[in-house]
C-alpha cells in the first residue's frame, strides 16, 4: 500500500480522511503520509520511509515512541482486563503521582482527552462561583468543547475558521476572549463584567499559536485579577503539564491556578486526561458535590499503567535538563542554519517543547504569529518532510522533542535543514 492508497481509502470512509484536522496537511498542502509503526525518534510510513517525528503523537511521547517500559506497563496491565467499570488502584497510583508533582493539585479527576479536562474544569468553576463568563486568549487552544470554539488556536487557526458553525451564539457570547500576553484589555474586561466570570483560562506557555511564552507579570497579572474579582484561574497544561518542567509550567513561573487540567503526557499516548485543584473546588464534583461529571472509561486500567510508566521516566535524574539542552541544540542549530541561508528565523524552547517563527522579531504575540512568513514555512516543511524530518504541518503548532532525540538525532536534523533553509532561500 502506498501513502497515496492509504489516503484514498481512508477519505472514502472518513470525512477528510482523518481523525483529527490538523493531520489532512490543509495548511502546507500535500498529502499526509499513514504510520505504519514508531520507535524511539522515528515514525515509518506504510511505504517504509523513516522520518524523525518532532510531533511525539503531539506531546505524550517525551520517552520517545514505544518505550520499553510503558510497553511493558501496558502489556502487563492489558492481560488482567482492558477496562473494569469499576475503581481500580492503579487510578490512585496516578492520582496520587501528580498530586506529589503538582503542589496545587489536592484532589484529580480521571478523564480520556484534554478536550474532556477542559470542558469540565470550566463546568466545575461554573458550578461553584455561580458565575457563566469564562475569559480565554485568542490563540489558546483548549479542546473542541463548544465554550472554546471561539478564536481557539490549532485546527481551527489552520483551517481559518474564526468560530465553528453549530456552537448556539448563546452560548459563545460567554466566552470572553483577550490577546495572550496582554493584561491591559483583561483588566478592562474585569472591570467591565468582572463579577460574571467565572474563570479564566489559559494556556500558561501558548502551544497552540506555534510557541509563545508569557510576558513577565502576565501569569501574575492573572492570579491578581483572579484574587481580587473572586473568578478560578484554570491553567490548561495539557500541552506543557509534564513536558517543560515536571512541574510544568505553574512551577517554572511560581503561579498557583485554583485548576489545572492534563493530558498527553499523563497518559504517554493512551487517551488520558485529567483536572485537578483546590480541595475545596474539586469537592464541587460529584458524587461529593453537585457538578455533575462522569466517563464510562475514565481511569482505564491500561492507561493508568502507561502514564505510571511514562512519569517514572520523566522523573530519572537530570531528565529534563538534558532534553532542555538537546531541545536547545535543535533550536540554536536551526537559528544558525537559517542565517546561513540569508532567512530570517527566531526560536524558541522550554523544556521539551519548542516554535520557531519565519521572522526576524522575537514573536510574543497572536498578531506577531500571524505576520510571520507562512508561505516560506510551508516550502520549509515540504523540504523537511521529503528529506525524512517531520515537523508539525502547521505554523501554529508547537514541536516536541523526546529524550530519545540525542546528539546524533539532532545532528541529522540539522543536516537536512540546512539543505532545506537552501531550497527554500
Ligand atoms: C491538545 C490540547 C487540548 C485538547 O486535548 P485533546 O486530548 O486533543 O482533547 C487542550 N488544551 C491544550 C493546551 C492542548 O494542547
């Protein structure tokens, strides 16, 4: 079967032919090519071709694909029964691991997507301010729940849909939006309705706009506002909960949000998410309080054991200093790749997760994002991708490394984008 063969049949049975939009490759043209398998730093397609992946199933694969010991973790997990519809304690294991790496996290909730954690960790802050507003960041990404369908990032930014047709304006006209990184106009929005909102959510480093990190006194401008207007600061670290420290993003930058919501790397590509918070937030949700939140696979054996598996990794010594270095390496090699070729490019990395922009400003800003040269970013990933290195095929996507991605991986990296920064000259 070839890519093209696969495609073809896939569209005959799926709308677009994939499962989720960013995949169709609609903003770099092309085709995508179908997986046939994944180890380590590298994905094969059904045709046989091996590519780097700086994807990483879009976050969960920091040990790289295929790690012997979530295979194993699951391969154990999997004989005693794929789902039990009953407690189990590996759901507590997790539970009990992210609670210990999270200081703000008292109580969590199992859910199986990050769209899944968001959605409620909004009906919960609903529930217990009594308030219907929630503000969000134009840019920000956080699942495909109708509350976020407005100005989201990723897909819908890839696609151009400002808001989704069959999200009933009644309920967007809830959803408050502001500028990332801009404390002024949320302070205005405050000030205007800020007895209404109930919380307000964001994505504490901006995976879904490519990469952008907070202004200093951004996140702390928040949790004042927060404080001082009784509204629940949710930080969405599906995306960098995990993966840019251990204990994500809250840690790097000192903020304590009321909740948090997980995914990806909590459960190292099982479909896995989670929200948790303050003891007296999270007693809100049923069967304690009267927020109503439930899932039929919630907690799954199997994919309590990967995430088990996958933060024991993250936590061997000197783990995430040494993807941060490796990320860095990536980073500053396609800086200085690109000034040879005479093209303007900034980066960015924190942790294991990095952006870099077609531009010749650092990009700290939605609008920036938007100004940079998409058209080059698509010869570049075209040229990338054709020489086996395979970057998100989007502008508005973050990259992810693995610890699986050395010196030499790296190394051959930046051999191809050295001849694609020329191609695309
Ligand atoms: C991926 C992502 C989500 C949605 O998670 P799904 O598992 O795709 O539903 C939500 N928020 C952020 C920040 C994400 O990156």
């Amino acid at each position: 079967m070839t890519n093209h063969e696969a495609f073809l049949a896939a569209q005959a049975v799926t709308p677009g032919g994939v499962n989720s939009p960013v995949r169709a490759f609609k903003q770099v043209g092309g085709e995508p090519f179908f997986v046939a398998r994944a180890q380590g730093p590298y994905l094969w397609d059904v045709e046989g071709k091996r590519y780097i992946d700086y994807i990483g199933s879009w976050g969960p694969m920091i040990a790289g694909h295929a790690h012997p010991a979530v295979i194993e973790a699951v391969q154990r997990a999997a004989v005693n029964g794929l789902s039990f519809g009953c407690p189990n304690p590996l759901e507590t294991a997790l539970a009990a691991e992210i609670i210990k790496l999270v200081p703000a996290v008292d109580l969590v909730r199992f859910v199986s997507s990050g769209t899944e954690a968001c959605l409620s960790a909004i009906r919960l802050a609903r529930g217990y301010t009594g308030r219907n507003r929630i503000l969000k960041f134009a840019g920000c990404y956080h699942g495909h729940a109708d509350s976020f369908l407005v100005k989201a990032g990723s897909g819908v930014l890839t696609l151009g849909l400002p808001n989704s047709p069959g999200v009933p304006s009644a309920l967007a006209d809830l959803t408050m939006t502001a500028e990332f990184n801009d404390l002024d106009q949320v302070r205005d929005i405050f000030a205007a309705v800020g007895s209404d909102i109930a919380a307000v959510i964001v994505e504490p480093i901006a995976g879904n706009m490519n990469m952008i990190a907070p202004a200093p006194g951004f996140l702390e401008g928040l949790r004042a506002l927060c404080d001082a207007h009784g509204s629940l600061l949710i930080f969405d670290e599906v995306m960098t909960g995990f993966r840019v420290a251990l204990g994500g993003a809250q840690a790097l930058y000192g903020i304590t949000p009321d909740l948090t919501t997980f995914g990806k790397v909590i459960g190292a590509g099982m479909p896995v998410g989670a929200y948790g918070g303050k003891r007296a937030v999270m007693e809100q949700i049923a069967p304690l309080g009267p927020v109503y939140q439930a899932g039929t696979l919630s907690g799954n054996p199997v994919a309590m054991a990967a995430g088990l598996a996958n933060l024991a990794l993250i936590q061997t010594p000197g783990f995430f200093q040494e993807l941060s270095a490796r990320t860095r390496e990536l980073c500053d090699g396609l800086e200085g790749a690109a000034r040879d070729a005479g093209i303007p490019l900034t980066t960015i990395s924190i942790g294991g997760m990095f952006g870099f922009f077609f531009s010749d400003t650092q990009v700290t800003s939605f609008a920036a994002a938007q100004r940079c040269d998409i058209e080059r970013f698509k010869r570049f990933f075209h040229a990338c991708l054709g020489r086996g290195v395979y970057f998100a095929p989007s502008a508005y996507e973050a990259g992810f490394t693995s610890i699986a991605h050395d010196s030499a991986v790296i190394a051959e990296t930046l051999r191809v984008a050295r001849d694609a920064f020329a191609a695309v000259a």
